[in-house]
C-alpha cells in the first residue's frame, strides 16, 4: 500500500507538470533554449558546450561518427564538430546529456545496471533511427535520431525516482507501460520537444505495423525491433505485425548490411 500511495504520488506530480528534474541538467537545457533561438551567436553556442566537458566530447564524437564524416578526415576541436553536425544535431546531444543525467545521479547497483542498459538500449535505437529514416520510412533522419535519443525519458525518470523509493518498480510488468505514457508526456513538455515527435513517442505503445512503414513512430517501431541491446523496462512483446514485416525482409536485411559500420559508428559516439 505504501508503495502504491508512492507511485501514485509520482504521477500525480507528472500530471500536474511537476516533474523533479536533477540540477546537473540546468546547463543543457540553457544550451537547448539558445540553439532554439534564431538570433543564436555561434561563439555563444561554443561556450556553453566548452563548459560540459562530457557534452563537448560527445559532440567531437559524433562528428567524426562515419554518417558525418564522409571525407575521413577527423576533427579535434568543438567549434569543427559542431560546424559539421549542425545545430540541429548539437540539440540532440544536449537532450542526450538530459536524459543522461537521471541515470548518472542514481546509486542502487541493480538500479544504476537498468539505466546502464537502457542507455544502451536507447543509442542503439538512434542510431538505427537514423538509417531506417533515411534509408526506409521516407523520416527526416535528424528528427528520427533525436527522437531515438529521448524516446525513452520517461523511463529514465521512473528509475531516478525508484532509486529515492525503494522496491518502487517491483513487480511493474503490468502498469508500467501506462505510467511511463504518463511520465513521458511531461517530460517531452519539460524539455520542450517538438510536438510531432512527442506524439510519434507516446504512441509506440501497443502500436502495430501497417506494411509499408512510414513516419516517425514506424521508424522508432523498427529501430527499438531491430536494437541489439532492449530495454530493461520493456512491458510487452513486440506486436505480430511488427515481428513479421522485420524477421525475414530481404531488403531491410540490405538496408542493414550496407549501414552497418554508420549505425555502428553512430551508436558508439552516443555511448561516450
């Protein structure tokens, strides 16, 4: 019963937008508010990034990712990777570091291993994000990289909070999915994500696979199928539709061959 009156707090507190975001985000999401300006100066952009050592060597990271490095000449500075990647990607990255922050402030062993493997989960999903985008469900491949990178918030919240309230996610099988529904449609408002992608994100759940997949939520669908590492809060199986139009399709098999080393490259700077 305590546990239960526990959680129904939490969602309560999600309902009414009071969601308990870590200080160590306040700079990223200062960063994300001034790459959302027009008028945004490029050295100021600079600073900001410069003054996240781990934000600044993930940027450096993905800009020497193959997906943006076509000429194989690597950069060493934050101001050449950020001109590379663009400010539109930069922003994914800020929201990574975000999402990242809920696992890093979390001190359970067994807690800290979840985030671990949900962050793991999560840049893999981005990465193939990206490439099924570009390559399959006629996505922006930008857009499916960043909603890739923050499809998975409210999981992320969920376990900060448990890791203040023990045994609070035991046993969670059957109302775990509605509630991180819940969760996660504060958090997108929080981090003022665009509304197209919020409502790609909380649809996934219990969503099936209409062949041919297009949009967004189909290009996360497939990502999250085809991700190497799942999720450790994963409620339900994949739906019959999505597991037939992904086991045994010759030209996604293709599509994955030839996009290997990218994804790979990709999900390996998101993991710095």
């Amino acid at each position: 019963m305590v546990k239960l009156k526990d959680f129904s707090q939490i969602l309560a507190q999600a309902a009414r937008g009071e969601l308990v975001f870590p200080t160590s985000v306040n700079a990223a999401l200062r960063l994300q508010l001034a790459l959302a300006d027009p008028d945004c100066e490029m050295d100021d952009v600079i600073r900001k990034v410069l003054g996240e050592p781990m934000l600044a060597a993930r940027t450096v990271a993905l800009a020497n990712a193959a997906v943006f490095n076509r000429s194989g000449t690597p950069v060493t500075s934050v101001r050449a990777a950020v001109q590379r990647v663009g400010y539109r990607n930069l922003y994914t990255m800020a929201a990574a570091m975000v999402v990242r922050q809920f696992g890093a402030r979390i001190r359970d062993v067994q807690l800290r291993a979840q985030a671990d493997q949900l962050w793991r989960h999560t840049a893999h999903v981005a990465a193939l994000a990206h490439v099924i985008g570009r390559k399959l469900t006629s996505s922006d491949p930008d857009t499916a990289l960043f909603a890739g990178i923050v499809h998975e918030a409210g999981g992320f919240y969920l376990l900060s909070r448990a890791d203040e309230i023990p045994g609070l996610l035991d046993d969670s099988v059957e109302w775990m999915g509605a509630a991180q529904e819940i969760i996660s449609r504060e958090m997108m408002k929080k981090m003022n994500i665009p509304e197209p992608v919020s409502q790609a994100i909380v649809s996934l759940r219990g969503a099936t696979l209409t062949p041919p997949p297009l949009g967004l939520r189909d290009t996360l669908l497939i990502a999250k199928r085809l991700a190497p590492v799942r999720s450790p809060l994963a409620a339900a199986e994949d739906s019959p539709s999505l597991s037939g139009f992904v086991d045994d399709n010759a030209l996604l098999d293709q599509i994955l061959r030839e996009s290997a080393d990218e994804a790979a490259s990709m999900s390996a700077a998101l993991l710095v």
